[in-house]
C-alpha cells in the first residue's frame, strides 16, 4: 500500500508527463496538479521512466572557433556580432595560403567589379 500512489488518475499522469515533458520542475507540476507533493511527482515520473528528460538549458553551439582556439588553418570568417558572446570565427579548415575555408574565400575574394574608388584614384 503506497499512499503516493493514491489521486493518479490516467489523466494526471497524462499531465504529469506534459509537464515534465515541458521541463516543469516537479513542484510546479505538483502545484498544477494539486493533492500531490513534489517527492510524490519526483517518485511517480522515475516510475514512468520519465527521469531521462531533456534538459530545458539549450546547449552552447559546440561548432565554430573562438580567438583562443583558432590555429592557423582554421577559417578568420568572423560570424555574429563581436559584441556579442556568441560572437566565433567560422573554424572550418583554410585554403593552403588563405585565412578562410573555401566557402569564404570565395565570398572574400569573388571577383568584384573593379573598385571605383581604385579607379577614381589612378584617374585623378
Ligand atoms: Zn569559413
């Protein structure tokens, strides 16, 4: 006889599943339940398997380099804002010779129209 088990409908412990599928800590899904402690949500989700939920904090993006991990055959392709944390270099392996990956050199060096104030310059 285990009192913990009393007041778990199906249709609680279909919302309990919800809610921890939504990464609610057990006491708010015990406060939404109601008639519940949160020792009784905790122990009713292992039952159900339901421990191994993902967890709600988004995982940092593992790719890109930051200025500290960059080598030199790494790609200097600054993507983000510099201001910002999230701020990396692209990290992808460079050209032989060349500072970027192949994707950005190509942006970096693509055959621009001739500049017009090179021009201008030489002109005048
Ligand atoms: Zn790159």
């Amino acid at each position: 006889m285990e009192a913990t088990e009393t007041g778990w409908t199906d249709e609680r412990v279909e919302k309990l599943r919800q809610l921890w599928g939504q990464g609610m800590s057990a006491s708010e899904i015990a406060d939404l339940l109601g008639g519940v402690t949160r020792n009784a949500v905790i122990g009713k989700a292992h039952r159900l398997g339901l421990s191994g939920r993902p967890s709600p904090i988004k995982k940092k993006p593992s790719k890109g380099a930051t200025i500290l991990s960059l080598t030199e055959r790494m790609c200097k392709w600054p993507v983000g804002d510099p201001k910002s944390p999230d701020f990396h270099f692209c990290g992808k392996s460079a050209l032989p010779g060349l500072p970027y990956c192949a994707e950005h050199a190509a942006l970096a060096y693509q055959p621009a129209k001739k500049r017009d104030d090179e021009r201008k310059l030489g002109v005048a």
